[in-house]
C-alpha cells in the first residue's frame, strides 16, 4: 500500500493502517513531511508493523519541488539512497518537465547509473498530457510515455493510463518485461472526454482493464510489486478507509489468483484497531 492512499496524513498512519487492513509491505512517497525522508524513522515504523518498505516514490511532484533542494537528479540519487538504507528494492520517478531541460536531456542516464550505483532498481511510471485551453501540452520530456524510453524498468499507472487514453493491457503486453511495478487504481476516462484530473479510483470502478492486467501478470508469474495507490480522501471515518483499503486488495488478490487470507484476529491486531482515534463500529 501506498502512504499517498491516506495523505496529508503521515507515514505511521499509513504503516497503521496497511497492518489493519492486510496489506504484504508499504511504498512511502517522499514529501514535505519529513518521516518520510528518514531511514530510521522508516526501518522502525517497518519493524513495529512487521511490514516491510518494498518502494520508494521519488518527491517528484510540484508540491515537492524544494523537498532536498531543486536538483532533481539529486533528489533521484538521494531517493534511491534512502531505498537502500531502509532495504527497498526499487523507486518509482515520474519522467522530467519539459523545463527541467538539462536533467531531461541526460535522464535516461542519470536513471542507469543511479541504478547501478545504488544497487536498485529505478522504474519510470507513465504519466498523461496536460491539456490547457482545449489543447494538450508538452508537460514532460523526453515525454510521458516510457514505452518509447531507452529505460529498463518501467511503473504502470492505471489513472495514468486513463487520462491518456491509453488501454493499460494493450501497454503491459507491449512493456513486456520491462513492466516491473504497478500502481493499483482506475481511471473513467481521457483528458478531453471530460476528465481534467488524476482519479486515482479503486480498482473495478473506473474503466481501465485493471483485473485483465492482474491475470495477464499472474500468467506470466510475474515478480514484480502491486501497490494500491487509490484515493480514500471522501471516506467519513478511519474505519470507511479502511474498508476501501480492504477492498482494493481483495481485488488484487482475486486477479491475480491468490487465495484470500483471513483476517487477523491476535491481540495485537485488535490493539491496533483501538489506535483508530475515537470512533466506534
């Protein structure tokens, strides 16, 4: 589960609430909020949930500019750093803006060298136009879909892909190996087709091929991480959230053939559940 799934809220909520609601391990987006840039913080919250970090989402977004300075290979470098430091084994970076000129020109390879210095892996997730006056804009360089990148591991975004207009199974089978990380979610439609903004819906309830993909990974055994990144932002209590939380990885699980686990019902569990602030059932 991603932590951007109960944003602004921080990272040990997110641990919290990804023990409460199933989840294997947890993908931390860097913010401003300055937990999530401390490996320390970040192995303990791991260790105190028994979930493990398996990502790192580099500060890429412009509410992140300042976050480690306004280099963006140097954020990329430190956000593969931190990745090492708290055991995760791969980042996902959005490609660059057009404006950030020299870093888009040398991208490609600040990404392979990154990689093998830090020793993990870097997989560039695809992003959609930006439309404008009732016209797509160049928002990104060398642009927003990697399926025409020199890049070896690439992150599949299904808003992403809906607001581009994009059939996710028809871009997983044309990554082929290359696909090694997916941002679980869905989208109802392409910018122009009334869409002006990233969904980020539960799985099932936009029009992407969620559950072909799923099935599609599942018959090639892939090895790669599933991470639920969907807005819960309308859910009314903790409890509600947790619910949609539940729900989209009972979806996960179901498409790509893995039997649902039982919930846990040990004495730490229910400790957990009475963390949840002032609410009853």
């Amino acid at each position: 589960m991603s932590t951007t799934c109960v944003y602004p809220q921080g990272p040990e909520h997110a641990f919290r609430l990804a023990k409460l609601s199933g989840y294997d391990g947890v993908e931390v987006m860097v913010t401003q909020e300055e937990t999530t840039q401390q490996p320390e913080v970040l192995r303990e919250l791991s260790k105190r949930y028994a979930l493990p970090v398996l990502s790192i989402h580099a500060p890429v977004l412009l509410l992140t500019h300042f976050v480690w300075g306004r280099d963006p290979k140097v954020k990329l470098d430190r956000t593969a750093e931190l990745a090492a430091a708290v055991g995760a084994e791969s980042v996902v970076v959005h490609p660059p803006f057009r404006w950030q000129s020299g870093y888009a020109e040398k991208f490609l390879s600040i990404v392979r060298e990154i990689t093998e210095r830090r020793g993990v892996e870097i997989a560039v997730e695809n992003m959609f136009p930006w439309r404008a006056a009732g016209k797509n804009l160049k928002a990104y360089s060398p642009g927003w879909d990697p399926r025409v990148m020199d890049c070896d591991a690439v992150t599949l975004d299904f808003s992403h892909a809906a607001l581009s207009g994009v059939d996710s199974l028809a871009y997983a089978k044309d990554l082929g190996h290359r696909l090694r990380h997916v941002h679980l979610c869905d989208g109802s439609g392409a910018i122009g087709e009334g869409q002006i903004f990233d969904e980020h819906l539960l799985p099932g309830h936009g029009r992407e091929p969620v559950a072909e993909v799923l099935g599609l990974l599942a018959e090639r055994e892939w090895n790669g991480s599933v991470v639920a990144e969907v807005n819960t932002r309308k859910a009314k209590t903790e409890h509600d959230r947790i619910d949609l939380l539940r729900e989209t990885l009972e979806f996960a699980r179901r498409h790509l053939g893995q039997a649902p686990r039982p919930r846990e019902t040990s004495r730490s569990q229910r400790a957990l559940e009475t963390l949840l602030p002032g609410e009853g059932r």
